[in-house]
C-alpha cells in the first residue's frame, strides 16, 4: 500500500514537472511573470531610495490621465495601461520646456510611478514631466508600445495648454527598455523611411522634438540574445514575451528595434549614460553614442571608468544616495536647460 502511494505521489510530482516544463517552453506567460515580479521588486527599492531627495512642496501633478482607449490585446486593462502623469511647478501659468519620459522594465514590466520622485525633481527646475504608461508583453505584443507611446504624443500635443507644455520645445527620455523606446520613437520622427516602415505618422515634428534623454538602455537589441545564465534566459524570455517571436535570431521585431542600425544624422541632440557595472554601457550605451557621433549627432556623454567605485549597477542613475547619480541629475539638468530650458 505504501508503495503504491508512494509510485502515485512521484508519479503526480512527474506530471507537474512536465506540465512546467511544457508551459514555460510553450508560452512566455511563466518566465515573464517571474521576471516581472522581480523587476517589480527591484522598481520598489530604488524608489525609496528617490523619495527622500523629491521636493516636499513647490510641484503640482495630475495624475492618472488617460490618454488613448487602450489596446485591444486580451488580458489588457486599458485604465492602467495608457495613462499619464503630468508635474509642473506650482503656480504654472505659461507653458515650459518640457520633458516626456517612457519607465523601463525589460518590455514586460513598470509603471510611471515607479520615478515619480524624479519626476518631481526635474519639475521642481522648471519643466513640464509627463511620466507614460504603455502596453507591454506580454500583454500586447510589438509594435503596440510604440504606436501607443506615439498616442501619448498627439494627446499631449492637443492637450498642450492645459498641461503647460511648450509643444516647440520637448525632450523624450527613457530608462532601460524605456531608453530604447525612446530611441525608437526619435528615430520614427527624425527619419521618414523608418516611420513608413513601421506603418506610424509621428505625433511630434523633428522641429518640436529638440533631444532625448537616454538611460542604460538597449540599442542594439541582438546583443542580448544567446547569452548564457540566469541573465541570458530573463533576456530571451522578456523578449519572446513581448515581440511574440520565439526564433528571435531572425525576429523582424528584434531587427526593427536595433535603433543603432537605423538613425541617422537627423537623429537629436542626445544626452546618454549608463553605469560602469551595467553590461548594456559597454554593449549598447558606448557603441550608441559612438554611431551618433560619427553621424555628426550632438551628444552629451556620461560614462564611468571600469575601476570606479561603488560600481554602479543598471538604472544607477535613479540611486541619488550615490555621488554618481547626483552627478547624472546635475548634467541632466544642464542638457535640458540647454535644450529646452
């Protein structure tokens, strides 16, 4: 008798490991999920790490604007997914210079309140923020976060009184995989073949649109594929959750996304950095900014030496109890005090 239910008990526990296996090899609900969660996580602590260093006063928001219907996608709640936040300072009549930022999150995760603290800062000197909530997978697959981030544009537009922004003077910015949206969207307005490519008309000009803002993100998108350990199976796994691709070696999604191999010499003035511990700066961020160059592009650079300590993780830039984040805010500042200020 025991060994018969000894025989079922394994033979049960064999079934779940097989349907595991199945549903993660299947599907990119599980590991997305999963990741999703621990980016979730990770969001939180950096977050309070921000908080402390936001003005306690002097900056107005409104938040939670919805700004497109939402995607058709199953499984998408369209309340959460587009919608906006906008801070400004308190007392705004006029309508300022003004900083449009797309959150990070490896394509499958984040919110916009997420920096809502760094929001406030740059608020707090003078600008206009919006923080943007976009569809990611794999709720929706691409190219839905672009045409709704591009959505997001066209309302701001319409709406620019009411939300104090100078519609001639606008910065795009992004963290991680937000920077490579942001790179995208930049592309998509300063480069008309890409744009009839990808089937979109642009919300912003190439006049309106006066640099980007550019975080340890991904610029040349094949460079995360086949990498090995947890890290390689977290990257192939967002990825085939929100292209949709599982072959993403020869992913017509990936190839589009790879903004390094599509901007050209109209492409703004950029600021761009990452962290000396993060492989995307030595990956994506340095080779990014040394195409941009070579094409004649202005570019603000801000890089760290390998030996330079504490070692400054992926999204350091948000970690403002460190000397390098303060130094990322302060020639942040600058950049858009030359550019929109």
């Amino acid at each position: 008798m025991r060994k018969k239910w000894l025989w079922r008990t394994l033979a049960v526990l064999a079934g779940i490991v097989v349907v595991t296996i199945v549903a993660f090899t299947v599907s990119p609900w599980p590991s997305a999920l999963i990741i999703r969660q621990v980016f979730q996580d990770g969001a939180k602590k950096v977050a309070a790490i921000m908080a402390p260093y936001a003005p306690t006063s002097g900056v107005d928001s409104v938040l939670d604007v919805q700004y497109a219907e939402g995607s058709t996608e199953p499984y998408v709640t369209p309340s959460s997914f587009t919608q906006l936040d906008v801070f400004y300072p308190t007392g705004t009549t006029e309508p300022l210079g003004t900083v449009i930022w797309t959150h990070g999150g490896a394509w499958i995760s984040g919110n916009k309140s997420n920096n809502r603290s760094y929001f406030e800062i740059l608020a707090s000197k003078g600008y206009t923020v919006v923080g943007l909530n976009y569809t990611y997978g794999p709720e929706a697959q691409y190219p839905t976060a672009v045409f709704e981030l591009n959505q997001a544009h066209k309302f701001l537009l319409e709406n620019a009184d009411k939300f104090h922004i100078n519609p001639d003077a606008i910065v795009l910015a992004g963290d991680s995989a937000g920077a490579q949206l942001t790179s995208q969207l930049a592309t998509i307005i300063t480069k008309p073949s890409y744009a009839t490519g990808m089937k979109i008309t642009p919300a912003l000009s190439p006049e309106q649109l006066q640099g980007v803002v550019l975080n340890c993100g991904v610029y040349e998108v094949t460079s995360l594929l086949g990498q090995k350990g947890i890290l390689g199976w977290g990257d192939d796994a967002s990825l085939w959750a929100y292209t949709g691709d599982r072959d993403l070696v020869n992913s017509a999604a990936v190839a589009e996304m790879s903004t390094i191999h599509h901007v050209d010499g109209n492409f703004p003035a950029t600021y761009i950095s990452g962290g000396n511990a993060d492989p995307l700066t030595a990956e994506n961020s340095k080779p990014f900014a040394a195409k941009l160059q070579s094409l004649g592009v202005n570019v603000t650079e801000l890089f760290w030496p390998d030996d330079y300590t504490p070692p400054l993780p992926h999204e350091y830039q948000f970690r403002l109890n460190l000397d390098a984040a303060q130094t990322a805010l302060t020639q942040t500042l600058a950049f858009l005090d030359e550019r929109i200020g």
